[in-house]
C-alpha cells in the first residue's frame, strides 16, 4: 500500500503553518485565545502531546485524555490540523522511579535521572512495554479524531545507554551482523592489543576505558545506536499505522545529528521533518542552513519535507543566544521553502512561563500578541497563502553531494592523522561555492543512484564500501564528472585501512595514488599553484600523492612536496575525475568549483549573481534571498511576478537586507 | 534576651587583631614563642580548634583535651581572647569509613573521600549527632575558661550532598513549604517536559541528568542547601548558647558565595564574620573588596563586623599566587576598619610545614619572624591601637544596592538568554562609580526598609516578589530615587516568567516597558546616545523598550533598535525612577550614577576625589586609601589629626602609593 | 652473577635495528615477506608479543603458541633476533569480565573496561597470578629458542588503581614504610584539616575529595604506585631469569613519565630502554630529546642503552599529528646513537590495518615497501652498519644535572605558589645552554656520586633530603661547582617545608639565604641586571634573598625588590656555589652557564658551534646534527673520516639541513 505522504497534509491546506502547542502549561481560558491567534495568524497545524506523557499516564495504566479531548475539539473547530505525538521522549518520574533500570548510564557508568527529559535506555524493556502502552492508548482514542493528521513520534531521537541491559541487546545487534565471535574478532580487529573475545558474554559496549577504544567497536556502536532507536520509533509507528492507515507517521530529525544515520530511517518515514536552529552569528550559516534543508530534500527523496521546528528568535540553550533581527524570521522560513519544505513550524506556539526553556522565542512571546515578533509571525502566516501553488513543487539540481553517516563516524574518532578535518566542515567548505553560485545540489548518500546528474561531488568518504566505490567509478565511465575530497577511501565498512596506494578502490579512476597523509603545520598555509600560474593557500592537510596517468592542475609550491601534485583531473571513460589532496582556501574551492562546473556543463540559476544572494529555482517559482547586509540589484533574465507581493518584475529584483522574492516566471526556464 | 555581639569583643580591647592558631601543629614549646610574638604583635584574638576534631576526639566519644586545656590556659596568660571552633566543618576519618554514608555524594553520584576536608553530608544523622556530641563536649568543657570570648561554629559552610539522605531531607523541606504534590508541580511547572509527580518519593534534587534541569526545582534545591546548612549552624549554636549564654556566636562568611542565603543566616548570628580573599593582580579588587565589605555591614544591621580570615600576602590555591607587595597588608586591612569592620584577622598565625594549606601566607612565615613581613604585620598589631576609637562606629550611606541570593541562584542557570550578564557582574559595575566617588553604599536585601536612603539601585534583581515590587514602587512614590538594571522583575518566587510587557511589576514606577530581551553580538559594542547629544558604547545586552510616560535620557543609535529607548527616567510620585535596558560601558555607568546622585541630592564624602583614592568616613573618622601607583595629594575640605600618626593635617593629604590617612577631623562634616 | 647486558645484543650484530613487530595481525602469507623486507632494511631485532595476550591465552590456561612458535622460527631463519615479550600490559578480554575486580578503578570511583588497553589493577591478586602463569608458560615455551635474544615485560608500565584492593596494598607499603600509625600521622601532617588516623584501616589511596588532598599522601602514593608496578615488573623478570639466566630482560620506559620513579627501577633492568615520540611542530624538541636519551644514559649508568619506541613519522594519538619530513628519521635516530643508544627501535614493523593505532607511521606503511618513507628506513637501516664501532662506547660528560622523580611528585601538586615552575621545564630551560654549546650533560639523581663532574646543576630539587644536601655540599667544599635553582631544598622526604630562611639545607654553602617566595605577575617580566651592568629579563617567579657571604652576581632592577639579590655566586670550600632566585630568560641562562662552565673549566666538543647544530662526542666519534632550517659550515679542529659517508673532512664539514656526520677523527680530542 502506498503510505500518505506530505501531499495529505498540503492537499487543502497549502503550505503549512504552524508549530508546537502545548496548552498543557496554560489555563483552559487561554487556549481560546490561541486558537483565535491561530487563526488570524494562518496557523493550520500545530504539534500536540510532545511532552505530556506525564499528563496523559499520572500513574501506570491510569490515563486523563480529557483535556487533549476538548484540546483536539477546538484545534478541529478553528480548523487547525493537529500532529499528534506520541510522548515517549519523556517518560514520566513514575517510570524512572519505579523502574530505575529505565534510567540511561552513560560511558562511565553513570545513571542519569529524570528532571530533565529524555531519561530513558533505548533498550530497556519496560520503558518499551510502557512506550507501546500509551501509544496503543493514543492511536485508539484518536484514531478518528478529525483534528488528527499526521503522528508524531518521540522527538529528536539521539539518546544512547551504556547499562548491561544496553550490553546484551548491542551483543544481539552483532550476533545478527556477525553470526560468529570468529568473524567478529576479524571485524573488529581484535588481535590488535589483545582484544580477542572467547564468548559472546565478554562483548560489551565502548565504556570508559584507560585509552582509545577499538575503533571498530565504536563504529559498531554507533551503528546499534541508531538501529536502536529505530527500532523503538517502528514499534510506535507500526502501532499508529495498524489502527490508522491512512494517517502520515513522522519523527523529527535534526539536520547533521551524529547519533542516527538518517539515511536508514528516511524510509521507515512518511513525512521527512527536521528541526532546525541556525546559529545566528556566523556568517556561514546561510549556506549551512541551505545544506540542511537540501539533506531533508535528500532524506525525503526529493519529495516535500516539513521544517517541523525552528525560532522564531533567539533560542535559550547557547551560552549566549542572539536573537534575530526583523525580518530574518521570514528570510530564513522562505529559505526552507525555496529548498522544498511544505511546511513551517516553530518550537513552540507560546513561550513558557516556566520549565528550562522558558526562555526559548515562540510564535507568542511572554509579552504578548501585540508586539513587534507576533505581528511578523502573524503576517509571515498570511503571506505564505500566496504561495500555495509551491506545495508539492521539486527543487531540480544537477549535483550531487555524497554523505553518509557511517563515514561520518569512522572519521571522526581518536587517533586518526588529524582531528581538523571532519566530515560535515569538509561537505560545507564544498558546498558554499555552489551555494554562493546558484546551483542546487542533491545530497545523497553513499550507493545513491548517481545516473541523473551531471556532477557528483565526495567532499569526503573516508570509509568507501567496495559497492560504493565501484558506482563512483562507473559513474564517471558513463559520462559523470566526479570531484573526490582527500582522505577519502581510506577505510573499508569495517574501518579497516586499504592497504596500498590510496585511494586504493578510486585510484584507477582518478589516475592518481598518495602514499603518505601528511597533516600540515598549524597556522602556516600551504603555498600551492595552479598549472595555469596563480597561487593559491591551503591549510591543514596535505598528501604525498603521484599522478598515474591523471592532469596535474595544481601543485604545492613549497616545502618538502614543492612540485607535487595537489589536485589532479583524468579523462576517464567518458566522463573526467577530480582528486584533492589538500585543504584549499574558500577562493580556491570556487575555483575548482567553477572548473568542475564547466567540465559538466552546468551553472546556476541566475548568471550574475551579487553577494550575499540566494537564488534557488524550486517548480516554476525562483527564489531571491538576500542574506547580505546591503541592498542590491539582482539582474533576471525573464520577467516574472512576486508571488509574495504580486508585483511583477522585469530585467532586475531590488532586494533590501533579509528581503525575499518568489517570482513566478511568465517564460519558464529550459 | 539581647545577644551579646561585637561590643562584648571590642569592649575592653578595642580592635581586634590575631587569626586562626593552630597549635596542634607544632610541639608545645613553640607555643610559648607564638604568646610572646602575638603579644608582642598586638594580636588580642585567635581562633583555635577549627580543624581540630580528629585530635579531640581521636575515637568516637573519646576525647582529648588536655593539650587544648593548656593552649587556652596560656593564651588567657597573654590577655589573648580566643574564638573557639567547633570543629565540624572536617570530620575526623573514623566518621566516614565507620558510617560511609556521611561522606557526601556529587550531583553525579560519586561519594567524596576524606584526605582533604569538609567530607560530610549535611543531612546525615550520624554526622548530626556526632557533631551535636563534640559541640556539647567543647561548651561543657570550657563555658568558663577565661579566655573563652567567642564560639565559631564550622567553618565556610557550602557543603552540598545529593544521596538519598539528603533526597529525603529534601522532600520534607518540600513539604513544608508546598504541603502537598500538586502545589509543588504548580510551582516547578512540571506540565514542561512531562515531569508531573504522583508520589512524594519521586521527587529527587537535582542530579545528573540528560540535559537541563528543571530551573524551579534547582532554584528550591539551592534554596534548600542553604536552609540544611543553616539548619546545622544552629544545632551547634542552641547548644552553645544553652551553656554559654554571654559568649557571641558565630560562623565565618565567604562574601558573595553562591552556595548560602547568608541575608537568612544573617539574624543567627551574633558576629558577622568573614573571610575575605582579594584577587592581587585585579584592578578592580579596590571595589570589589569594598563592595564585599558593605556587603558584610549590610549583614551586620549596620553594626560592626569581624574580618575573620585575610591573608598576609599570597594564597595557596590559586593556579598562579601573587604575593602582597610592602604596604598591601596594612591597606587591605585598613580598608576593611573604613568600611565598618572591628577586627582583622588572617589565616593563620603561623604557617604550616604540611598540609595542604602550607604555601598559604601567615602572620609568622616559615621563615621565622625576623622577616619582612612578619615585622609588617607586628607594626600594623600595633598602629592599629591608634584606631581603638572606631570600634562601633557607624559607616553612614544615603545610598542602598539591593542584591537577593534568591534572584542570583535563578537568574544563573542554564537555559537563559545570556551567561554574560550575572548577578554580582552586574551589582559590580553599578557599584564602582559610587566607590570611585567616595559615596559610601549600603548593600541591603530585596525587601528591606529603604525608607532612610536617598537612592535606591537595583543593578539586577531577575527573580523579584510581588511584596518586594511593591516595596519599590512605594519608596518611589515616597520621594525616593530608584535606578533598576537591565533584565530585572523578570521572575517570580518559582522563577516562573511574569507574562506582559516587562518588567511586569515595575513598568508603572517606571514608566517604561518592555517586549523582548536582545542580547548583543559579542565583540560588537552598540553605540547609543545620550539625550544632549554624546554618544556611549553599550555591550552584550539590549532590550526592545518604549517609553510609557518616562523620558527617553538615551537611546540606542544603530541597528534594529536605532532610536529607541536604552535608558529612561520617569517622574513617579515624589520620586524619580531610571531603567537601563543595556550593560553600558563603565564611564557611561558612571554618568547615570551622577545623575541619579543629583536626582537624589547625595554628594560623595570629598568634592575632588583623585582617580585610584578611596574615600569612606566611618563615625568622626575620615579614611583615604591609596589604591593607586603614583603619589597623589587629597585636597580636605576641614583639618584633621590622621589617627595613625597623629600628624595634623589640613588643606590635603599627601598620599604614597599604597597609603593611609585616618583623619579625625576638627569640624566633623555635616 | 654478571647480568647479560646490551653487549649481549650488539656483540655480534653491531647497532640494532628493528622494531615491534605484531604478525598476528596479518596472514602468515604476509610474513614471508615481512622477513625478506626486514633482511634488505637491515633489521636485526624485533619486539615480538607485547600484546598477545588474548591471542597466546584464549582461554584461560589454554595456550595457542603455534604461530609464535612460526614467528620465531621465520625470524631465527632471518637471523632477526626476538625482543620476546610478556604480554601483561593487556589481559583478554576474559580476565576483565570473569574477574572485573581486576579492572581498575580511577580517583573518583569508576571503574574502567577493557575495549582499548592496559585495564588492569596492578595489585589484584587475580591479574598477578595471570600474569606469571603467562610469563612461566612463555618462559618455558622459548627458553631454549635461537632467535630468544631479550624479554620484554610488559608495556610502558604506568597504570594506576583506586580500589579497595590497591587501598589494602597501599596500607601494606604505609605499614613497611612507617611501622606504626604514630609514626604515619606523623609524616603526613594529620594535624592539619584533622586527618588523624586511629585505625589502618581508615587509610586509604588519595581519592575524589571536596577539596586539596593532604600532599604527604599524594606523595606517599606517588611512591607506592611506582614500587606496585615495580613489584610486578620484578615477579615477571624474576621467573624470565630463573629460566634463561642468559637473557637479559627490560622493559620500555618512556623518558620524564611522572608515574614511575625510573631511578628506582634501572638497577632491575638488565638492558635500559626507552619509548621516544618527540612532539615534531616544537623548536624545543632537538634540545628536549637530547636530555631524555641523556636520562637514560644516566639510568644506564652510563652504559649504552636501547630506543625501543619511536615513529618513522607522524603519531597518531596527538590532535593533529605532523609527520616528519624527509631526514628527520634519519637525524632523530642518528641523535639516539650520538647519546649512547645502541639499538633503534621502532613502533611498529607494519602499519597495522585496524585497531586504535591505525593511523601510527610504520616502518612499512600503508603503502607498501615501494615508498618514499620505506626507503629511507631501508637506507638508514643499511647506513647503521657503518657505525658498528660506536656500540658499547660512552659519551664522556663533566656536567651533571641533578633530577629525581619524588622532588618531581612533591612539587607538582595542588596548593604551591605556582603551577608555572615545574620540574621538568626547568630542567630542560637549564639544559639548552649546555646543548646548545655542545657540553655534554649527564643526568644523575639526587645522591649520586658527584665526585666525577666538574659542574652540577640543580635547577630545582624542592625536595631535598639531608643526605642529599650534604652531598651537595661535600661536592662544593670539595672543589666542585654547583648551580642551584629557584624553589630547591623547600620540603623535606615528608614533604613537610623546612622552617627558617630557604633554602634551608644549602644556605650555608650557598652563602645567601631568602624569606619569602614571590611568584610575578604574568606578562610582566621582572628586568635584572649583572652586576656587570647589563640587563635581562625573567619571568614568572622571583624570591626575597639577601646576601650571607655570596657575591650578588645579578639583582632585581625594578619594583619591590629592586636592589635585591637575583642571583648569587659564593665561593666556598675549595669550590663555587651559585643560586639563581627567579626564571631568567633564555639568554640570560645562557650567559649563566657560560660563567658556572668557566668557574669549572669545562669546554663544549667544538669551539665555535653554529645555531642549530648538535655536536656530541661518543667515543671516538665526534656526531654533528643539523636541526636547523638552513646549511651551514661548522668548523673542526681536527680531521676525521665520516663513518656515514666514508669520506674525509678537514677544516670544516657542511651540513645542509637534518645533516649528520659522524666523524671517526684522526687525532682524538684530548
């Protein structure tokens, strides 16, 4: 059966609106005046129940609905469409209490309590079986419930235990991956200080430990993790969709979150939905955030994806938490909605008077309705109806980024050459020249189905399966330009190193191999030149690497690699490779970009434009953001109409700092 | 029945001067040279017995006091008082390895060893009884020893256990002020993040935890500690007391310390007493020892205090430990004499050969006492002499800063808007231009009687009562002048955010009202405007204010909030009352304090005060206290005998770097 | 009986060369040409088994010693001797989870896993009868076997254990060492923080505590850890030597590793041999490794010694870990041999695939043999041979400098003045002048024998025994030259400071005495001046000193102690004494040993030594080492043959950068 998506959510509505609500911090007499709030303000969804366990269960087996009852009632009587959760991030003190074994340990064998949230082990059995109680509970009683449309999940899943109970069910994780102690010693490389294990009893989790952990067990470790929770959020879903088919079922993801490999759980959801809180100060965040979203496009398969929280303004858990400026509100919702997202919601609807994070914004702040934050939210609301016609729209790109999440994790452990390149800086350092040039990228994950674009970029793959080392290949055999960053193709799925000249399962096609990782002095930048002439600097990390029948493009200019190569491109079958044995600056990055580009045959969206400025083509509808501090002129080839203020443009956009235009073209692009 | 106090120290003695002896350290016939070079010192109190447990009490109920016997026999031979310790602020090692449960747990659940000190639980029972036991011992022992003069209970207490004693200790202090479970999940909002209690044995302080811990609970858990500690303080002084009726008691205070409401153990005591320890190398030390010291007169009711512990030169527990140049010793000591203290002492008398606190500065160095600084410390025992006219007499202030621990225990928590803007921070900067025009400040508690002072600040008051609101809005209607710092009234008595445009309690005193707290880029000062045109730099902190009625004294002049209020004055009643919505820079701080001085018709106790000079009169007795580098002349509006040398002086005072002048003047000012 | 010593190692073979060596983590196929690589590099030794543990003990009492038995056997066939070790640094797997008491247990209680290396308590019986029923097993098995050239035991040995186990055993070493519990109160202080201790059993290992543990403790079990491990390093060697009494037996040390006292463990080793991974990025590491192979020159009672551990290039366990360029290998090792080793060693043969040390540079790298890296470990394999005739010969030195781990212990703890004068740091600043002349330096420890050198530095013993003073003395009185630094002589065996004016056991010989230490400001150099009038700057720490006989060499020129003492020369008994009370800077030292070099008469190797060139003589054979970044031409009084080149320099040689000659001269130095 094919499973409700985003369109069951959009298909009246339009572009969704809203965030989480949680009347249960607030007298029955204000919950009226949010749901007039919410209807002025354009709110057609808001996410009920995410921490009310508590509330719902007072004791074991006793349930209070009532007050989600005339909850629910009045969302469904302002037609305000209700993400209902399932509360199981939060267990109530009961549980922890009467159940201390519920409680999670950490690595060094700390117990952690309740009195914050999350206090729960992934594989405690009883927090289980309570989990699957009150979800039963919930999907009986509102399974009809016309307010309900989509199920909510936990929330933010990343929480990890350590306890013995963990221990036992990690052992059963490898018994299903390994079969046999033999082959997991072979895995895990246990002849290495000693480590062989002689029964399955000995195996347990990375624990705190005198010095680095084997880094195969850790690998194994994130692995179970993830898979854990996997496996608590399809108990739930399964229970949701049993007793309501035709209802989307979600959790909300977070974007780069290292704990959970998003990529196997994007297929057990119905609507992929993420929460996403930009660091308002650094002046990279624009790009940042565009790589997020693009990653939720790529999670959800280039489908809609739902923006299921962000800020309003400032958040409370930064040492220090700037707000955003007027208007910054709408620039970044819209950026979200340029990238695919059919849905804007907000951590939380009113800002608490207590708890921890009553000092998180809100769509209500604590001054009020009248004030200068609501009325943005509110005419932020209303906007968006003008742009309906989005909703289910694709956002096309012709590169393709690969990241994985198990790559992520064997990289970035101890004792590797250097702990200054990591996985997500490598994939932004390479993004931004993209980002900064109007082409949209695909993010995809290792193995993707590569056949549709016309670029493919590995800023780092660090662990390459063989598979997917053999698809990168053939990519470039039939056509593709392929762009590999250093130090990729390093470890196999074991995080075994590949004996050989690196990047042993890529060097034929990139007809070149190193020798040597060599990490650079810090605070002194690597001259380097470009085959053509001009210098440039690279930082951090250099290789000792040989071209095997591949171009030279760019060599060091100093040092004892002075006249080696440190980018190099082959003609390979019918497409060209790229290998980048260094760190190079940001210019140098665009450079190699637009090389890249080139030798694919793609541009962005707009030929000339200025700093500071987005432009991102999602359906018939191009997005300009301006996230610059200046005012500027944006040339567009063909006029068209702002379907955020109806007004047509022709031959140029002015955009204001944080101003936004979404011009419906009259001559769409080719 | 009147508690005795300092008057019955100072009575026959005058000033005291000694420190904390510790005899036991030493063979018995050092102890004759220690009486002869205190006598010879001037020195007229010592401390004995603070840590003397173990050598009391070697096993349980067995004591040893013969040698103690002795030390007080011959410290009453040398006309030395002594202050007698009970000693429970370090158990002997029989406490905790026959009953581990009395050594203390840490919030992440690790019990603390002995081999260091201060190793108990505050709640345990067998630490409770066995300190009632050797305090009951000790009073019985010598309630008629003549030169018993005071009793000092503990020592610093901040002592903190989270194991389940101290959890079930907690819940009864719960009890006791929420009656019952629904009350207490009201105040602790537990509706937030599913934290709803059904059963009193669920309730736990607060331990590690996944993330943030519920702020009410934290806020009631320090509220708690503070109360457990007092509690024990006055087990022992019922016991002393009983037995002692003429003895003052007292405990030794640490400044600011977060860990104690001393405000509420202020009325246990029948001597403030304080141990105060300046930073050497920190130009702001001059206030800030001085704001610490009002602090101490605030405690005292206005009535003299004892500086308890001081070091001769360097401590011992700092990374790096500066050392007191020449003439530092007698500064530092002076300046607490100024401020309304009655006697100085040090710790301690000699310096130790072993332990842990052997490097800490003495009276008597390890070098002996034909040292430098043994002969400054002889010379100042004896100058002080000079000053026996001072004993008791008042430091009068037009001026009170309000500072609650209540309001700093919740606004520094996790989970708020800025880290950057703390409590005794803030109290600092508004404190230091009053220092540096020798106006002389009271430190009082929320709710205190301002009725006697022209100017009222309230640098930061983020938890504020609605009775202590209202205190301040009737002092304003009242005649008084109130200036209130940014972020204040934000909270109630659960810390629970006040809904409406802030500072709710206070917006109709001062005219002016708020809708969102804004903290500033770091690094980027924000310019604002004085209303005649200057400009200043603010930093870290902005709101979002208009004027309700107030006159706009400065406002922001760039960004988002270019041209809106940053500092307003209102005309309220017969009063004036100022808000600042910024942190500004010092000179700008010191600008408002000169308008609210002239607001409120208050003058500093010189008109032309050089930079680096403190000025404080103190009864008839005019101090200046060089703090600077360079020699400077103080012009003195009336002639004057300095107390300290008997030189008249008149027209000015020539002050050397690091230089005193106690100047009983002729004509006392008005 | 005679132990067998290095001679025993280099007799027929010359220089070793080789490295660790861990088969079992490749395919036996990869062996073969392991050995053929190793017969072309030249290597004749390898280190076998360190952590085999759970691959030669599967179970507990089964062996599998089938492929070591084909390890060894391929090696005696390769005429590669066996480094056999016994694998004790890291138990299976099994040991832990059958007996977790034998897992160690960290200050604060937790209890650590295996998963990673070296988890076990030294003092669990369990682990202790583990490792010798290993260590007779092995001893047994290989006795007899031709390529058994030397036991290794263990690894590094460092470990540490809180428990209840190693509490028993520490009271067990406090009971040898004191006898009674008077006598341990005694030299801990218990006076002080009430510590006294009534019962054995109430004493335990410093652990997690509130607040500064008691120092003599801390020391006491600084001591203790050292000798438990001690202990279990002797039961290994003891069973070694009673099967092959013509072995020699060591175990890697690791140069100034705090954790054990390696003056008290060289007398039980038969070969001295250390572990070496110079920090690459630090200009100070030329100098810094030159003192550590000094050390263990002088561990070695002046005999040669073994370089066990080092890296071809880069480490793995730092942040970002820089490799070496091209020659370093070279140059490093050749700076061993200079200094007296006589085998060069290094961690591992083969880069290993998998494990936490993947990433460590090998003699074999990833790569393969057909690399830059490997070629140069074939060629300088090859290279060695020349040197054969330097094996066994000395490294004469006239300047000893005095360093002992206790000092050490004691003076880097909690609560001293400052944690900016450190042992080891001053060492090494006093090193660098003799280094940089080329003055070979012996380093001896407190008590040693004087009566050879000419010069003895002490740049900081802040404990310093009676004995040991008086040996200083002695030297002096007995025409020797002694330089003493800051901070010396402070505390006695105990710990406890020295009452009456510092430094109290050398003020006589010194001539000068002080009464108070006085750490400086940071950032704000004290300026000095010679006598002579010249000034310098120094850092950090000053003292208050004065002259008793000594002539003031140099004195402070500023702030409170201007005119003061800073440095101190006194001539006494028939030779010269000098104190130094601050930090001076580099120069300053330089000019400082310039002066003590001509009270004694002592000359570098060559008269004029360009920057950056280390100039040793071992032997017969004059070693120059360029370190630095430029060629330069470095002048020789006497011609000599090159034994690295064969060809003949007179007049001068040039080194381009990381350059060495050896040269055999023609006419020795006198």
């Amino acid at each position: 059966m094919v499973r409700p998506g985003m369109r069951a959510l959009t298909g009246r509505r339009g572009l969704l609106f809203g965030g989480d609500y949680n009347p249960e911090q607030w007298p029955e007499e204000v919950w009226r005046e949010d749901a007039e709030l919410m209807r002025a303000a354009g709110v057609n969804l808001v996410t009920v129940g995410v921490f009310s366990w508590a509330r719902l269960e007072p004791e074991p087996g006793k349930h209070d609905f009532g007050w989600l009852d005339r909850v629910l009632d009045l969302m469904a009587g302002h037609d305000v469409a209700v993400d209902l959760a399932v509360p199981t991030a939060s267990p109530p003190p009961w549980l922890g209490h009467r159940r201390p074994e519920t409680l999670p340990v950490d690595e060094g064998g700390h117990r952690l309590w309740y009195g914050s949230r999350n206090q729960f082990c992934p594989s405690s059995g009883p927090y289980r079986e309570r989990s699957q109680s009150i979800t039963t509970a919930l999907a009986e009683r509102y399974a009809d419930h016309p307010a309900l449309a989509m199920w909510h999940v936990g929330n933010e899943y990343g929480e990890v235990c350590h306890c013995d109970v963990s221990a036992e069910a990690f052992r059963g994780w490898l018994r299903a991956r390994y079969g046999d102690l033999a082959t997991l010693n072979e895995a895990w490389g246990t002849t290495f200080w000693s480590q062989g294990y002689g029964d399955w009893a000995e195996v347990v989790p990375p624990r705190r430990a005198p010095y680095l952990i084997n880094p195969t067990q850790r690998l194994d470790w994130w692995r179970f993790c993830s898979d854990e929770l996997r496996a608590h959020f399809r108990e739930q879903r399964d229970i949701l969709r049993a007793h309501t088919p035709g209802i989307p079922v979600t959790t909300n993801f977070m974007g780069f979150f290292k704990r959970v490999d998003y990529w196997s759980w994007a297929a057990d959801q119905d609507v992929i939905s993420n929460d996403c809180y930009p660091e308002p100060g650094d002046p990279l965040t624009p790009a940042r955030t565009a790589l997020t979203h693009d990653l939720m496009r790529g999670l959800a398969g280039g489908r809609p994806w739902l923006l299921m929280e962000q800020a309003t303004s400032a958040v409370n858990w930064r040492a220090h938490n700037l707000p955003k400026p007027p208007g910054q509100l709408r620039l970044e919702s819209l950026q979200a909605v340029a990238r695919g997202a059919d849905g804007l919601c907000y951590f939380q609807w009113r800002a608490s008077r207590f708890g921890a994070e009553r000092f998180h914004a809100a769509m209500v702040p604590h001054a009020g309705p009248d004030t200068r934050l609501h009325a943005e939210v509110r005419a932020h609301g209303q906007e968006l109806r003008g742009l309906a016609e989005v909703a289910g729209e694709p956002v096309p790109a012709r590169v393709a980024m690969v990241f994985g999440w198990e790559s992520w994790w064997a990289l970035e452990d101890r004792g590797r050459p250097s702990d200054r390149l990591n996985a997500v800086d490598q994939l932004l350092d390479y993004y931004v020249p993209f980002f900064e040039r109007g082409v949209s990228v695909d993010v995809v994950p290792p193995g993707a189905d590569l056949s549709a674009y016309a670029l493919v970029v590995v800023p780092n793959l660090f662990l390459l399966g063989d598979g997917d080392a053999a698809g990168l290949t053939a990519y470039v055999a039939g056509g593709g330009v392929l762009v590999v960053g250093p130090f990729s193709g390093v470890v196999d799925e074991n995080s075994h190193v590949r004996t050989g000249r690196f990047p042993v399962p890529l060097r034929e096609v990139l007809g070149a191999s190193g020798e040597e990782w060599l990490p650079a002095p810090e605070g002194q930048p690597v001259r380097c030149r470009w085959s053509g002439g001009l210098d440039f600097e690279a930082r951090t990390w250099t290789e000792l690497l040989r071209a095997d029948g591949a171009e030279v493009v760019a060599e060091f200019a100093e040092g004892d690699l002075a006249g080696r190569p440190a980018i190099l491109r082959h003609r390979s079958g019918a497409g060209v490779a790229w290998y980048v044995g260094t760190m190079p600056e940001p210019a140098a990055l665009a450079s190699l970009a637009g090389r890249a580009l080139a030798d694919a045959g793609v541009r962005g969206v707009l030929p000339d434009l200025p700093a500071g400025v987005e432009a991102v083509r999602r359906g018939a509808v191009l997005f300009l953001l301006n996230h610059g501090a200046t005012t500027v002129r944006v040339p567009i080839p063909e006029p068209g109409v702002d379907l955020l203020t109806g007004a047509r443009a022709e031959g140029h956009v002015t955009l204001t700092p944080r101003a936004v235009a979404a011009l419906r073209q009259e001559v769409p692009a080719a």
